[in-house]
C-alpha cells in the first residue's frame, strides 16, 4: 500500500511539474498561466516619456517673465530614456546607468516694449533638457509574487539647451548677444510602474519569443530637475518639478 500511494504521488507531481510548464512552437506560446515561463536574456530598458513641463524661471527673479509672456497654459514635453541593467540582483531588481533626453517648446505673441500689449510677431523658448542618472528598479513583487507593481527610484545630473526666438530667428538683447545658453545641475525622480504582462501572460510570452521584449510596463514619475548651475546664479532656471506618463520596455 505505502509503495502504491508512494507511486501517485511522484506520478501526481510530475502530472503537477508538467502543467507549469511553458513551451513554444511554430503557433507561439503555449502553456497557460505559467509559474516557469520562457524568458529571452535581459539588460537593458526603454522608456517613451510624455510629461507636463513649466520651467522654474520665475522662482528666481523679482518679477514674473515666463508667466507674463507664456501665461498658464499647461505645456508637455515628449522624449525617451535608455537604461543599461548592468547589475542584475536576482528577487530584487536591477541597478545601472540611464540617459534620457526630451524635447517642449513654447510660444506666444510678443509683448510690446512700453507694455501696451501684445505684437502680431511670435516669440519662442525651446528647451532641451538632457540627463545622465544611476537608475535602481525594485521588481520583486512584479516578478515573484501575483502584485504586478515596481518601483524606482533615480539620480544623477541634468543638462539642458534652450534658445529663444523672435519671428523665424534667434532672439537677441540690446547688446546683440543671441538668446541661447545651457544650463546644468542636480537631477532626480522617483517612479511606480505597472506590469502589463499581468494582464495577458500567455501573449507576453509569445511577445518575449517573437521580438526579445521581456516585460512592458506603464508607468507615473516625479520628475526634479535643478538646472541653476547647483546655486551659481549664473545660469537660467529652465529645469522643472512635475509628473511623467509613459512606457517602458525591458529587453
């Protein structure tokens, strides 16, 4: 009796080990809500980003120039980050260097001189604000358990071009010099992401095999970045404190 029952149950796991499984073939995934799934090899991550951006130029003057000529008006900028995952840590998440750049402009009718009004001539700020940051992403519970929630967090230094426009050409001072420089200094954020594998486990395995995409995710940001030359004073504060949405790919 004891080696019966001995033999249903080794025949039960691996009937058990069996139905766990994940496998492929020329269809594409197969297997069900696996607990071993196939996974391509994994180093790096891309985000597509879109967030509100208002420059904190006002912050440091007496007066209100970028309120004054751009209003309120909410604005956005668009751009994209590459994270290299150079340190795998396995039930914990990944650590490596990232570089992201964006792209937002904003436009209005000049203001006249004597402050009278508004001119029928455009004028322009286009920033673009780059960073390099040390990345860690905490993806235990996405990876591990059934809560499909990541978090991380970002640090590292922030540079941005900006230029100003009147009309279809660079602005320029009373002086004649051109209204364009960069500014720099302390950049950092903190995220959460959602998995969205969760949502169709067998079709991100078929994903996985066909294009090497290991996990995609949606995610929230706070996005600080400090360009005011860390404190100098001698440059313009065209960094901003806001939320990003977007898209990150692992693969």
């Amino acid at each position: 009796m004891r080696f019966g029952a001995l033999g249903l149950a080794l025949a039960l796991s691996a009937a058990s080990s069996a139905a766990f499984a994940q496998g492929t073939d020329e269809f594409g995934a197969y297997g069900g809500l696996e607990e071993r799934r196939y996974e391509s090899e994994q180093s790096m991550a891309f985000e597509l980003r879109i967030g509100r951006y208002r420059p904190r130029i006002d912050e440091e003057l007496a007066s209100a120039p970028f309120a004054q000529t751009f209003g309120d008006t909410p604005r956005y900028i668009l751009g994209f980050e590459v994270d290299w995952q150079a340190l795998r840590i396995r039930k914990f998440g990944s650590f490596g260097p990232g570089f992201g750049w964006g792209y937002t402009k904003f436009t209005a009718d000049a203001l006249l001189a004597d402050g009278s009004g508004r001119s029928s001539q455009s004028t322009t700020l286009e920033i673009m604000p780059m960073y390099a940051v040390g990345v860690l992403r905490v993806d235990v519970l996405a990876q591990q358990t059934p809560v499909p929630l990541a978090f991380y967090g970002k640090l590292g230094l922030g540079y941005a071009l900006w230029w100003t426009g009147d009309g279809d050409e660079t602005s320029r001072d009373d002086a004649g010099v051109k209204g364009r420089d960069t500014s720099y200094g302390l950049h950092y954020a903190v995220g959460a992401m959602f998995l969205l594998d969760a949502l169709d486990r067998a079709s991100a395995v078929e994903i996985d095999v066909t294009t090497g995409v290991n996990n995609t995710y949606f995610f929230f940001e706070w996005t600080v970045s400090q360009l005011d030359g860390f404190g100098s004073g001698n440059h313009m504060q065209v960094g901003t404190n806001s939320w990003t949405l977007g898209l990150a790919l692992e693969i």
